[in-house]
C-alpha cells in the first residue's frame, strides 16, 4: 500500500453526480425498476422451492441457475456489445425476457411449476440479464464524463442494492397475500419499462471509425486482453476471492429466516431488505471512504467486517441481532464490488471495454454460481452453523491475501486511445482478412544499454499481445550484437491496422517511448504477409 500523501486532495465528487445527466438518469430509473423485479423473482423462486421442497441445495441452486449463465454466455455477450448496436442489442434481449417471463408467469398462476421447470426458465432468465449486463456497463461512459465514472459505478451499486432492500420487501407481502404468480407478472412488466426507455433514448450518433470486429476475432481479442492485462488479472482476483466466500450469505439466508428464525416470506424479505439498506448506505458513503483511505484498505476493512457478520450468522438465533449484524453486511459488500467494478471501468480501453466487463460479469457470477452450490451442499450435510463458519475463515484467508496481491495503483496510467503508429505503407495491397502477419521492428542498441532495453521492452510484449498479436519475441543479431529485432504474430491484417488505429492507450505509447529511448535510433519496421 501507498504511504499516505501529504498532498490536498480535491472534493471527491458526490454520488449522485451523474443523475444530472438526463440520459442516464431515465436508464438508471428504468434499469432500478429491472433490478427490483429481478429481486422479487429471485424471492418469489426459493421461496416456491422453499414450500416444495426440503433440500438446502435446491433452494441454493436458484442463486446458481440465475448466475450460471453469466459464466457461459459473459464473453460472448461482451464480444456482442463491442461489435454491434448496443441500444438493439439491449431492446432485443428485454424482449426475449419479456416472452421468458410472460411464460414462467401464467404456467406459475395454471399451477403448473414444477421445481426442474422453475429451475429452466430462472436459468433463461439469467441468460437475458447476461446479455444485458456488459452492454450496459458499456453504455455507461458514453453518458458521463471520465470523472463520474466511479460515481456512476457506485450509483450501479446503489440501484441494486435499493432493489435488494425494496423487491425483497415487497416480494415477501406479495407471497404471503396474492401469491408467487403477482411477483413474476411485476418482474415481467419491469423489463417491459426497460424496453420503452430504451427505445426512447436517442444515443449521439456514432462517428465514422472502423468496421465492427467479426464475431469470432473480437471473442479472441478480448480474452487475449484479459489474459496479458495484470492489472484486470489482480482486479478478477480480489473480485472472486470476496464473492465466493461472501456468496454464502445470498445462497442461504432463506434457511436461516425459515428455519432458524421461523420467518415467513414477509419475514425474509427484512432480512434481505437488511442488506439493502446498509448496501445503500455504503454506495453514499463510498466517495467520503474513497478520498480517506487508500482501496486496499477498503478491501481489508470491508472484508473483515463481512467474515464478522458470516460469524453471527453462524451463533445467534436473535431476529434483532442478524437484522443489525446485515446492515454492515450491505455496507461491505458495496464498498467492494462499487470498488473493483470501478477500477475496471476506469481501466479498460474503448474497444474492449464491453467483453472486460463481461469477463468480470464472468468471475462474478461464476464465483457466486459456484459458491452457493458449495455452501448448499455444505449446510446438507453439516448444517448451518459449519456452512457459515466455513465461509468466514475463507474470507478471513482471502483478506489476508491483500499482502502479496494487493489492487494496482493505475491513477497515473493514460487509458485514452492514442494513434501513434505511422501508417504502413506497402507495395502489395493486402484483403483485411489475409494473415497472419509478422511484423518485426529492428533496434540499434549499444551494449551498455542492451540489458536495461531487454528489460524494458517485457512491457511492451504485453501490450503487443495485449492489442492483438498472438506470438511476441525479441531476438539478438547475432553477426550484429548491437541489433535487437523484436517479432511479433497477429491474425490478419485488419487485426493489425486496428493496432495502428486506436487499441493502444496513451499508457502503451509511453511503455514503447521508454523502450526507444534506450536504442540508438527508431526502429526499421517491416511487415511480412503470409506466402500463402
């Protein structure tokens, strides 16, 4: 961690900043609105398998069959926001979510729901909500200026958590007088408010650029960016190293207000009304936290806290107790997920700003998909005071890991686009679809400064594959000792000219800067299309 700086840092800006912004204000609204019928439903779900069924893991597994396909579908969906029209895209999914929930709705009212058939269309759903989260984090930049990002992410937090303290409430009265029909009808009716905004919202026309990337390359780039970016690698560390453990307050809260507790559906829908609130609280809170103390220490308060309050939900049979001990609860969990979210916002270039975020959705709902089938399975067979004691000694054990891997600084990094590269000129004139193409780039260098050049261009391997190439490697002349030549493989031509053509950031541009200026002059750059 950082020593602290004895530099006056500026107000941090408020919360509610981007709401001012009237685009994303209606979308915030409407998305809001989505976020409480998902609560009500996810309710309305455990608490008819509650009612059928006496198995913890059954009632565990609707967390996972809303979660699941996030994994599955995450990068696709990414690959899908960062090549087409978000605003269709995002209409067309609503949709879909429409037809899936209108069914789930009337076969709930006809009676016929059984749990393998409320399982299936929970696991449609969670296929909708998977299409439309990496378009919609997307979105988000282009509706607010680059300082109200991380407001913008703890505004995403503070929506889903004031539709986790309202759609839970509300799910529970609606159970316990008019049914679990009502509450799937409502959460259809909110993707349907979110479908007419969406039509209604007229985003800027987007500039003449690029050709969208083909489906299939843009997938690829985007898991090679993931893979070769050690600062979104450490953020989908310290995400899942929080989830997982943290997803057994979610996956078995409904045991505890039913069995421990004797709680009716009213009754668990304070409980999670609960987590809500200090959730709520946590995302005003955020930017006051944010300013004072450093994000590692966030992490490390806000995780201890959480294994606290994992603890008395293991110990304490007292209603009061737990409605108190789930307060801080929502307060820890906003600070950590409002936190890394916007570190990945901040950080992720344009181009594959969408599959990043996916990616994370990924990890995401992976680690709580995951986590709620093993805290299920754990409390069969132990109970649930050993499922709950469990996952607080594993968030103690992922909170001490903050030591070796805590989050990166990246608020010196430059993320804007920067279009550096000269244009390359050939003789042949190549199809955008022929490749691959090796590109090599041919360094003087003295010997006293060839060990620190090796060294320095390890950063620029990562940003060549990072942007698109596939093989990277740098050898010595050896007829010439003071002639280093660096290679590297990318897939097709259009791949590369997209590298000339805004995947690289003002950060990459001053990794190759450093590189150069430990040569003796530019480099000699030639490109080699395939013989093929």
């Amino acid at each position: 961690m950082s020593a602290q700086s004895s530099t006056v840092r500026a107000a941090p800006p408020s919360a509610w900043a981007p709401l001012r912004v009237a685009a994303f204000r209606s979308l915030w609204l409407a998305l809001l609105a989505s976020n409480i019928g998902t609560w009500m439903q996810t309710v309305g779900a455990q608490w008819l398998l509650v009612e059928q069924s006496g198995t913890d893991t059954l009632v565990a597994v609707v967390q996972t069959a809303s979660t699941l396909p996030i994994v599955l579908l995450a990068l696709p969906s990414g690959a899908l926001a960062d090549t087409f029209d978000r605003r269709r895209l995002l209409i067309g999914v609503q949709a879909f979510l429409v037809a899936v929930g209108a069914l789930l709705t009337v076969l709930t009212f006809a009676g016929h729901m059984p749990p393998t058939l409320l399982l299936t269309l929970t696991f449609a759903l969670g296929a909708g909500q998977a299409l439309t989260a990496p378009a919609w984090q997307a979105v988000i930049p282009e509706l607010v200026p680059r300082p109200q990002l991380a407001s913008a992410s703890a505004l995403g937090a503070i929506s889903m958590n004031l539709a986790r303290a309202v759609g839970p409430a509300v799910a529970g009265v609606l159970i316990a007088r008019t049914g679990v029909g009502v509450v799937f009808a409502l959460n259809t009716f909110s993707f349907v408010v979110f479908a007419l905004v969406l039509w209604r919202w007229r985003p800027p026309a987007a500039g003449l650029g690029t050709a969208p990337e083909r489906f299939t390359a843009a997938v690829r780039s985007g898991g090679r960016y993931v893979r070769h970016s050690p600062v979104v690698r450490r953020i989908l560390l310290r995400a899942g190293l929080f989830l997982v453990p943290g997803s057994a307050l979610w996956a078995l809260l409904p045991l505890v207000a039913s069995r421990r507790l004797g709680l009716g559906s009213g009754g668990y829908g304070v409980l999670l009304g609960a987590v809500g609130v200090g959730a709520v609280a946590g995302a005003v809170l955020l930017p006051q936290l944010r300013a004072r103390w450093s994000l590692n220490r966030l992490l490390f308060l806000a995780g201890t806290a959480f294994a606290l309050v994992l603890t008395v939900l293991a110990l304490s049979r007292s209603e009061a107790v737990i409605v108190a001990a789930l307060l801080p609860a929502g307060v820890a969990w906003v600070m950590v997920l409002s936190s890394v979210n916007a570190a990945m916002q901040l950080f992720l270039p344009n181009w594959v700003r969408a599959r990043g975020l996916a990616v994370y959705q990924m990890v995401f709902a992976g680690a709580q998909a995951a986590g709620a089938l093993v805290w299920g399975a754990l409390s069969d067979v132990g109970g649930l005071v050993p499922a709950h004691l469990a996952a607080a000694v594993l968030m103690l054990a992922g909170v001490a890991t903050l030591r070796w891997w805590p989050m990166r600084d990246t608020t010196g990094l430059n993320r804007e686009p920067a279009v550096f590269w000269p244009e390359p000129h050939l003789e042949t004139d190549p199809d955008s679809r022929d490749g691959p193409v090796l590109v090599t780039a041919s360094y003087p260098v003295s010997a006293e400064r060839a060990a620190a050049f090796v060294e320095a261009m390890e950063a620029v391997r990562r940003s060549r594959l990072r942007t698109g190439a596939v093989r990277w490697g740098l050898f010595q002349d050896g007829e010439h000792p003071d002639r280093f030549v660096e290679a590297y493989l990318v897939p097709s031509w259009d791949e590369h000219l997209r590298q000339h053509g805004g995947r690289l950031t003002g950060a990459d541009r001053a990794v190759e800067e450093r590189a150069q200026a430990l040569a003796d002059g530019p480099p000699q750059v030639s490109h080699l299309l395939s013989a093929r």
